[in-house]
C-alpha cells in the first residue's frame, strides 16, 4: 500500500490550509480538529463529526473526518475555517493498493 501524509497546525487561526501530493485514483482523509463553528471545503465529503474528547460545555471542540478521491495526478487541498481564532490540526493521508 502507497501511503504519503502531511500534516499542520496553527496556535490561534480562523482557516488553515494542508496540501499534498497525490496521485489519480488515490484516496484523501483529512483528519481535522477545530474549536469554533468550522466549515468545510467543498468537494470533500464529511465521513463524521464529533465533540471532541474532554470538550468542556464552555468550548466547541469539534473533531472531524472528510474524504475524496484525486481525479487526477497533482495536488490535494483542504482548507478548514472557523469562526474565532483558535488552535486548528488538519491532517492530510493519501492511501491507494490493496
């Protein structure tokens, strides 16, 4: 199995943005955590979502997982926002074979 990964972080954003090399026919997750009202990029489909683990009633944690398939060799990108500034992680894998 191909596997290739990048992963990135900010202290206190309103959007992030992860890139990564991909290939046609390979499989993209991206694994997000935020902890503000956050959307999605279109073309990517939310596979779950969920208050992240430890999340106090006075924070909105979310957890998140999304997926699409590459059409083509190049580059993936996901671009995460939420509504005030705060700590986001967004992880991009990419996975083909067997």
């Amino acid at each position: 199995m191909n596997v290739t990964s990048q992963c990135v972080q900010t202290q206190s954003g309103t959007s992030l943005t992860a890139e990564l090399a991909v290939q046609a026919g390979q499989w993209v997750l991206a694994t997000v955590t935020t902890r503000s009202a956050t959307a999605y990029p279109d073309g990517w489909t939310l596979v779950h979502e969920s208050a992240a683990l430890n999340s106090s009633s006075n924070s909105n944690q979310r957890m998140a997982m999304l997926c699409r398939k590459a059409d083509a060799d190049g580059t993936a990108r996901c671009t995460v926002t939420q509504s005030s500034a705060a700590r986001i992680y967004l992880n991009l894998i990419a996975f083909a074979g067997d």
